[in-house]
C-alpha cells in the first residue's frame, strides 16, 4: 500500500535545488511529477529578509511565484520544528511579527 503524500498546496515547504544548487523557502501552490509550484522566495538573503520586513520594508523583498521541475529538486522539506529547532515560520513570526502564511499569500 503506497504512503501517504505529505505535501500538500499551502504547506510551507523548504526546497534544496541543484543545477544551479538554491535553496528556496515558500507555499506550495501545487505539486505534481513534472515538478513544484512555489509562491516564496531564496533563502541566500534569508537574514536581509528578516531585517527588511522587520522595519516596514517588506515590499523590498523579491518575493516570487516559481515552477521548479521534479528533475531540479534534490530534497524537500516540511517547514516543520525539528530537534527543538523552529521552523522558519515560527522564525519569521517571532523576527518581524507577521504569520509567514500572509506574508507568503499571492500577489
């Protein structure tokens, strides 16, 4: 019997890509064999994120709506607390105090 898929649209989700190799934060938007629908952003500038958002210039974040192809994706993973590490939402919200959900929502 197959397992249960884990991932569904609107799960925060942190995706490792490879070629070149990026890491991207964001809301699954859809998910299929072809690949990944992500409403976020890269992780490189992950702590300017933060500082941006946390002084009132959120709208100086390059927020994007991406296709990553399955053939791209070496991992993905829930945005979930691991080993008493928070999430990137909780961090996002405890950071700049707004729910990373809203920050996340479409254009």
């Amino acid at each position: 019997m197959p397992l249960p898929m884990p991932f569904h649209p609107g799960d925060l989700v942190v995706v490792v890509a490879q070629s070149p190799r990026e890491r991207f934060w964001g809301r699954i938007l859809g998910l299929e064999t072809a690949g990944i629908a992500l409403r976020g952003l890269d992780l490189s500038p992950w702590e300017e994120v933060l500082s941006l958002v946390r002084t009132g210039q959120a709208d100086q974040v390059a927020l994007s709506t991406r296709f990553i192809p399955m053939h791209r994706i070496e991992a993905m993973y829930l945005d979930e607390a691991s080993s008493g590490v928070p999430s990137l939402a909780d961090t996002f919200r405890e950071r700049t105090g707004i729910d990373a959900r809203t920050f996340l929502a479409d254009a």
